[in-house]
C-alpha cells in the first residue's frame, strides 16, 4: 500500500471519529435540555413557599352525607407551638436520629442518607430511619398533595433544596416539630408533651422524647395507649439510632428502654360524640393509601356518608334503654348501619361505654372484631351457593337425620332429627344438619368463590363452617355481614361497605371514593334467600326483630360456648335488611367463661338492637318490597306428594315455593354426599346404606318364618277340625241309636255348624297385612308439628 492511500485512510478515520465525538455531544446535550426542559416543566407549577402554611399547616375538615361540617379530622384540634430555643438538644436528637441524622450536613436533599437508610432498615429492621430528610417532609406535609408520583418527588427536592436556602436548619427544625402529627389531635412537639405526658417539652426525659420521636411515621400503629407494646418497641428503635450517632451513651439508652411506656403517659383524651365513625374514616383512607400526616395537616376537605341523627340515636341506645336491658357493663356490641342500594355506612355503633366512644382510635367491637356467624353464615356458604350454582328451588328436600363428619357427630338446636324437610324450613328454623348437608354438596371452592363476592375472604371451609363455627384463621365483623347481606337485597349486586365518597385537596382536586358495585351472584339467588329470610323474620328464629308494615329479611345467629356451660352461647347475631337499609349487629362478652357469657335471655338484646335502630332509620321513609325478577316463578306444591298442586288440592296442603325459570319440580330428594367432598361422610353413607340393606334382609327372613309357621299352625287346625267332625258324627250315630228328642239334635246340629263356620281358618284375617294411607296422604303428624312450632324461635346452636 503507498504512502497516499495509508494518509487518506488515517484522514477518513479522523473524520469519523471526530463525527462520533460530535454526535454524542449533540445526543448528550439532547438530553440534557429535554431533561432540564421535563425537569422544568415539573417544576413549573410548584407552589411558592408560603410561610403561613410553613408554620401553620391547614387542618382538614369532616363533613357529613349532608355536607355539614361535623368536625375537624382529630375531633378538638390541640396546637402548642414551641421555640427551638426551648426544646432540650437530647429531644431535638431524639427526632434527628430516627428522622434525618445528616440533617445538619445536607442541603435539603441528601443522597448519602438515602442509601445509608436503605442500609438501617434492613440491619435494624424497618422503619429504623426514613428516606426523605426533614426538610423534605416539612414540604410534604405543609406544601403537597399526598400522592405518591415523580412529579411530587421532584417538586419535593425542588422546595426542599429552596427552604434550604431561605430558612437556617434551627428555623426548619422548629417549623418540622410544631407542624407534624403526633396522634390524638396533639399537632407539634407542644401538645404531644402535654397529651402524652402532662408536661412542658423543657421537662421531658430521653425516654419520652424517644417514644414521641418514633410517633409521626405512625401514630395510630404505634399509639401507647391502645398498642403500648408497639410503642415501646418503636421507641428501642429511636434510641438505638441515637446510640450510633452518638447523641447519647449506651448506658442512657439502656436505662430509657427499660422504663415502662404505661408509667408514663397521662390519662386519655377525649373527643366529639361522632368519633367511632370519624375513627373508621380515618382507618378507610389510610387503607386506600392516604398518609396520616397529610389526613391531619394537609388541609383536606374529607366527605362522608354519615347520618348524624341516626348515629346520635345508635349512640343512645347501646347504652341502654327500657325496651333494650343490657345485662351488665362488661357486655359489649357493635353494630354497622349501611344503605342497601350503595354501601354507604349511615352509623356505628362500635362500643357501649360512653367514654370509650370519645377515646380517638379506641377498639370498634363494630369493624375489628373477628368472631364465629353462627348460622347468620348459612345464607353464605350453604343454601346461597345452592342456588347460584346448583338451581336448587325453594321446595327443595334435606334429610334431616344423624351426621358424623371425621368422628365429629353434628346435632339440630333442639337435638331431634325431623326427617323430610325443604331448604325453606330448614333455613327459617335453623337446623344444622340441612345446611351442612348442603353445603357438602357444593363443589370444592364453590361456598368460599361465594362468600369471597361478598367480601368474606375465608382461608379454609370445613363443613364446621357451613353452621358458623369457624377456625382462629377466620372470623367476621358486623361490618362484612352487613355488606354481605345487603347483595341479598340489591337483586345481587355487592358494595364493598365505604365511609367516605371524596377527598378535595386545597388545590382544588377532587378524589371520588364511592364504592363500585359489582355483580355478586345471579338475581334469582339474591331474590330466593330474601324471600325465605322473610319467613325467618314473620314465622321463625327472627321474629323479634319484626317491625311491623316494615318489609324486611334476616337471620338469627349464635354460637357454641366453651365446655362447662350448658345453657347459653359466645355470640348473639342478628344481620337484616330492608330494600333502603341494612344492619348487623353482634352481642357477647370479649372473653367468654363459666361467669360471663351469653345466656337465652340476653341473646334477645341483637334482635332488639337492630328493631331500635332499624325503626328509626326507616321512620318517614317509604320503603318498598322486594320485587322477584322475571327469573324466578313461584310454583303452588302439593305439600302431600311433592308435586304441583292442582285445581282438587285442599288449600291447606298447598304451599308456595321458587324455584328458578326453566328448572325441573322434584318430586323426591334425598341428598348424596359427592365423593370430593369428604370420604368420611361418604363411608359412612355407605355404611347406613349396607345397614339398611342388612335390615331389609333380616325383615324379610323374618317374615318367611311367620309365614311358614302359619302355614303349619292352619294345617294342624285343619286336621284338628277333621278330626273333631269325625268325631262328631261318631256322636250323632250314637245319639240317632240312642232315638234323642228331635228338637235337640235339630239345636245340637246349628251349633255345631255354627261353630265350625267360626273356625274356618279361609275367615280370618291375613296377620302379615296392615292397614296403608292413602298414597295422596302422609301418616298423621300434627303431635310431631306442634312440637316444631313449639321451637320455631328457640335459637340455634
């Protein structure tokens, strides 16, 4: 190659190269001006620093279904602005540590305290040390909305990096501690001390500055009243982080764990007479992923769904009335109040002492409890899935009869068997052993793919649970049973049960939070249970709660008490609804024992309850029945033969039953149990099958032996007659030698005519022949029938 081509190729190779230099320049500043541009556009709308609401955070309001402010978020809003000045330097680290231990180094926005928090938390646990500096958080809690975007992120480090250079870190510190939330409607380090503690922040220990520290991430998960362990354990966390960063000696850290949280808090405070419902808005949105510090402080206007007449009136009324006699203080109730058609929860009544009412964040026997339905759960597991699935009428028939499920022997409330019986009589009078029938033949899943459309996520099914006697794993609140209830009167269709309908943010965006309803099962499902669930309130365990010229449906529920108690239950149920309103109400005691459970007597007080709080929701409401779709026909049934009656049929032996459109009428059923649901139940139906059999053998065997000993009884009798003929007429030629009178012999031979006419075995009756009802009739059951009625609303175990 010459020397001129080997110079051109080097100038073809540095023209290249000096292209590619020029086009990764021109890409790399591409992109630094469409990042800047974005990054600027980001920024573009941020609010300015506004030292009002720097110092002052906005409070958010309450409002009712009605649109009326009922209250500020934290009931009676408590604010004691502090100095820094003021402020003890170990309580000022108390804060630092587990918040922003680079706070004094950083700019506003620290990268080296991201990644050293990421580091914390997973050697310490998490929630050892927060990502975001103090600075950030002043300008999310004062200046933001709470959603969790880039953009927000962005225009975050923007104001932060901004205050940084306006305010000095004393400034921001005192700005951080007067503004944040610490539980309890104490807003700033101020009234935390005095909620807390009773006590000037100049005056407060390590100990406690440490357990007030670890409160803004999450004051109602770690508030020292109701979660005192919690808190001591956030608080270990706190002095631990100021331990390594050297604010304090191992010694002192050592010293203020040990100090128990329940010596040094101050008595609770108390609030407005709404705050059961305030408090379960509160738990709604921090469950829709709001954060509590902006619910507090981001000046927030909060909607509701609440009726405040009809919460005052269920406030009274778990107190006690006449007409409602609550045995004693320690027994508890909760109750939940929801509109049929939406959800939308109208009042809770979440605990009867008056004071733990006005406690903030106080436990809801309402919304957090889990305990066993009882048969309020039969609807849901066992004859609704029937229903959807399988199409099962109305009429449809249950033997009634003894059940031993893995060696577990399952009994009715009044502990006889009734034979025979339609999946009405057995849901109005609440006989165990239909609804477990039932239930085990459903198809695996199918009663927990039911119960999970209306809201009640089960981990297990176990024929126990078709009766309501469910595991630890499991359990419901009056709240679920009201959402789930309320599908059966909405034609189907379920509301997961809400609080709250919007959010509006001071920026003027509104966040709509209805619930949306989803269709839970078909209308002839939620139309047939209705239907027989009225029944449980004219004629069966419900009628108690009956409210006159009110149509309504519902269902009785209580449960087993532990042993030793013969007489009584845990828990008293009553769940109805009407086509405007729904309620469930629960009773009983928080532990259960031989002194303290529920006995006949006080099992009334749900059914009480919800007539009480019922009647006076529904007063000056004109509340329509319930319409059956045009999937559902009702069909007249002779009650004698199971067949549809006809134009002869006797009124009284006609009863009228739905069944879904296009379904066949059974004349006879005598359920099966399915081979994938439980072996047991099915060996021992193949051993009462083999029994039976073994007894038809035995009778007929029997018979075959009755039959030939009559046989040889008659054959003697015969020959015994033939005999005395003989001899007879050996006797008359006696008498004829010996010339008797002739009237005598005329009277002798009458006689013994008439006598052998008498013994003619072809004139006696068959023994093996009974007398047979007419086929159209059943045997005579009304001593059986009184008996039923007599129980009809005993309740059920």
């Amino acid at each position: 190659m010459s020397k001129v081509t080997m110079k051109r190729s080097t100038r073809r190779k540095k023209r290249r190269f000096i292209k590619f230099i020029i086009a990764t320049f021109l890409i790399f500043l591409s992109l630094f001006i469409i990042g800047g541009l974005s990054l600027f556009a980001l920024v573009q709308d941020t609010p300015e620093l506004s030292e009002d609401q720097l110092q002052n955070p906005i409070t958010s309001v309450i409002y009712d279904k009605d649109g009326k402010k009922v209250a500020n978020i934290a009931g009676v809003e408590h604010r004691l602005p502090v100095s820094i000045d003021n402020v003890p330097i170990e309580v000022q680290n108390a804060f630092i540590a587990i918040e922003d231990a680079r706070f004094q180094k950083h700019s506003g926005v620290d990268l080296k305290r991201i990644g050293g928090a990421l580091l914390a938390n997973l050697e310490e646990g998490w929630g050892a040390e927060g990502g975001s500096t103090i600075t950030q958080q002043v300008v999310k809690n004062t200046l933001l909305s709470p959603e969790k975007t880039f953009k927000r992120k962005v225009q975050e480090a923007y104001l932060a990096l901004q205050m940084e250079k306006k305010y000095s870190k004393d400034q921001i510190l005192e700005m951080y501690l007067n503004t944040i939330y610490f539980g309890h409607g104490a807003y700033g380090l101020g009234a935390a001390a005095e909620v807390y503690f009773n006590k000037d922040v100049s005056d407060l220990t390590v100990s406690e500055a440490a357990l007030l520290a670890g409160l803004p991430q999450r004051p109602s998960g770690y508030n020292p009243f109701k979660y005192p362990e919690e808190a001591a354990n956030r608080r270990e966390l706190v002095l631990s982080a100021m331990e390594r960063h050297n604010f304090i000696s191992s010694d002192r850290a050592e010293e203020a764990k040990t100090t128990e949280v329940e010596s040094l808090l101050s008595p609770k405070q108390k609030n407005n007479s709404y705050q059961v419902f305030i408090d379960y808005v509160i738990e709604e949105l921090l469950a829709k992923g709001f954060e509590e510090n902006q619910l507090y402080n981001g000046g927030l206007e909060i909607y509701t769904t609440l009726d405040t007449e009809t919460q005052s009136y269920t406030n009274e009324v778990m107190t006690g009335t006449d007409t409602i006699p609550f045995p004693d203080e320690a027994f508890k109730a909760g109750v939940v109040l929801m509109d049929t058609k939406t959800g939308a929860i109208r009042a809770i009544g979440g605990n009867r002492d008056p004071e733990s009412n006005e406690v903030q964040r106080g436990f809801n026997f309402a919304t957090d409890i889990k305990r066993q339905p009882g048969s309020t759960i039969k609807p849901i597991l066992d004859y609704g899935p029937a229903i959807e699935y399988n199409k099962w009428s109305t009429y449809q028939q249950i033997k009634d009869e003894k059940l031993e499920i893995d060696g577990k022997e399952f009994k009715n409330y009044d502990g006889r068997f009734h034979g025979m019986v339609s999946m009405r009589e057995a849901l109005v009078k609440s006989y165990n052993i239909p609804a477990i029938k039932t239930f085990l033949e459903l198809e695996e899943e199918q009663a927990k793919q039911f119960a999970a459309n209306l809201g009640i996520n089960l981990e297990h099914a176990y024929p126990s649970y078709a009766i309501g006697g469910f595991g630890d794993e499991d359990g419901v609140s009056p709240l679920d049973m009201a959402g789930t209830y309320a599908a059966f009167g909405n034609n189907g269709q379920y509301h997961e049960p809400y609080a709250v309908t919007k959010v509006e943010y001071p920026t003027g965006e509104v966040q709509q939070l209805q619930s949306e309803g989803i269709k839970a099962m078909n209308d002839y499902t939620a139309y047939m249970i209705t239907d027989m669930l009225k029944d449980v309130v004219e004629e069966g365990t419900g009628t108690l709660a009956k409210i006159d010229g009110l149509p309504m449906a519902g269902k009785t529920g209580t449960t087993n008490p532990p042993e030793g108690i013969t007489n009584g239950s845990t828990d008293s149920w009553f769940v109805g609804y009407t086509t405007e309103y729904t309620a469930a109400v629960w009773t009983g005691y928080e532990t259960t024992s031989t002194e303290q459970f529920v006995n006949q007597e006080d099992a009334r007080i749900s059914r009480l309850l919800f007539k009480e709080i019922m009647s006076h929701a529904s007063q000056n409401i004109e509340t329509a029945d319930f319409t059956k779709p045009a999937s559902v026909e009702e069909v007249q049934i002779d009650m004698r033969n199971g067949k549809v009656a006809s134009h002869h049929t006797p009124s009284s032996s006609i009863v009228t039953e739905l069944f879904v459109k296009g379904t066949t009428i059974p004349t006879e059923y005598i359920p099966v149990q399915k081979q994938t649901t439980n072996e047991n139940a099915k060996q021992q139906e193949e051993k009462d099958q083999e029994k039976e059999k073994e007894q038809v053998e035995k009778k007929k065997e029997q018979e075959k032996e009755k039959e030939k000993k009559e046989k040889a009884e008659n054959e003697g009798n015969q020959k015994k007659e033939k005999q005395e003929s003989n001899d007879k007429n050996a006797s008359d030629r006696d008498k004829k030698e010996e010339k008797p009178d002739k009237d005598t012999n005329s009277k002798s031979e009458q006689k013994d005519k008439k006598e052998e006419n008498k013994k003619d075995p072809k004139d006696e009756p068959d023994s093996n022949q009974t007398e047979q009802p007419d086929s159209d009739e059943e045997p005579n059951n009304k001593d059986e029938s009184k008996e039923s009625n007599e129980n009809d609303n005993e309740e059920e175990d």
